[in-house]
C-alpha cells in the first residue's frame, strides 16, 4: 500500500470539494485526472499501467530525473504546476510517449526508489494474486446449493474482537421467503 498515493487521492476529494466551493460549480467528470495537478493519473507501460501522482514541483522534478526527462522540468510551460495543468494536454502527451518504453514493474521500482507516488493498475487476476489481498484472505470459497464451490470476497472489515463468520453463501431466488415470513413477520403459512 503506497501511503503517499492514497494521502494524493484523499487530497482530490478535498481539491474537488475547494473547488466547488470556491465556485459555486460541481467539479465536471475527468476520470482519473485530477483537476488542479498535473501528472495525476494513470499512464499506459509497454505491458499495463501505472498510476502518478505528482503533489508538487518537487515530486515533479524527481519523476523527471528518474524517468530521463529532465528538461521538461526545465521546461517554462511545465515547470509549475499551474503551467502544466495549462498544458496538459501537451505533457500527457509526453509522458505517454516515455511511459510506453518500460514496463509496468520497471516503473514501479523506479518511481519507488526515487520517492514518487505511484501504483499499478491492476486487473483482478492481478488484485487476487497480490500478497496483501492473498494475507489478508480476501477471497474465500463457500458451498453453494447450485454452483458448488463458489469463490466470494471476503468483507474488507477486520475485527479482533469479533472475527466475522461465512457460514452461508448467496441465498437462491426465494430461497428463506417462508422463514422470513414465519420468524420474523410472523406470518402462518395460509399468510
């Protein structure tokens, strides 16, 4: 868990809030860009893709350095923040175009080692075979009346007072209508 970006992307939830506020206007849908700092998004490698965050100049300076870009750093209409949020459009572009030359792992360990947030875009394959999903026992197989074993997410929810139980799997369509309607409605069966 790369602290750092989950601290940017609390931070988008406020910057969108200051936003509206400051205008009076609902923060239109961008995807995952954010408004107000440029790069913040996900970036195509040459075998998945990666997830920057670049809070402020300095953090800017070092993905250049570490992605051998220097100059657009240097560059007066990308050297600010408020510069490349002007520009986006054009710096997308060219980190793009860098982006594409490595793979996903080799940006993650150079974006690490250099103290850039980032992240991998994961596909679910993916999610499941991380090894905190995989410590964390996210995912759990119950029996099913239908389908056999039927693999489920665990709740995310971790209490050490009162571990949570799985004891059934999803119900069949009407499968506890008349214990439903008994127990808790109190309802006899001509009811």
């Amino acid at each position: 868990l790369d602290l750092a970006l989950l601290d940017s992307q609390i931070a988008l939830l406020a910057y969108q809030n200051t936003n509206y506020f400051a205008t009076g206007k609902p923060p239109q849908r961008i995807g995952n860009l954010h408004p107000n700092i440029v790069p913040y998004q996900p970036f195509r490698s040459s075998d998945g893709e990666v997830i920057i965050a670049c809070g402020n100049d300095k953090q800017f300076r070092k993905f250049c350095d570490t992605a051998g870009c220097a100059a657009l750093a240097e560059d007066p209409r990308f050297a600010t923040n408020g510069k490349r949020v002007e520009n986006r459009a054009q710096i997308t572009r060219l980190i793009q175009e860098i982006f594409e030359k490595r793979s996903t792992a080799e940006w993650l360990e150079l974006l690490e080692a250099a103290g850039v947030p980032n992240g991998p875009i994961n596909d679910i394959a993916q999610v499941f075979a991380e090894p905190q999903v995989r410590a964390r026992g996210v995912k759990i197989e119950l029996q099913h009346a239908a389908a056999g074993r039927l693999p489920l997410v665990a709740s995310p929810m971790r209490f050490s007072g009162t571990p949570l139980e799985y004891r059934l799997p999803p119900p069949l369509l009407g499968e506890h209508t008349d214990q439903i309607l008994n127990e808790y409605l109190k309802l006899n069966a001509t009811e």
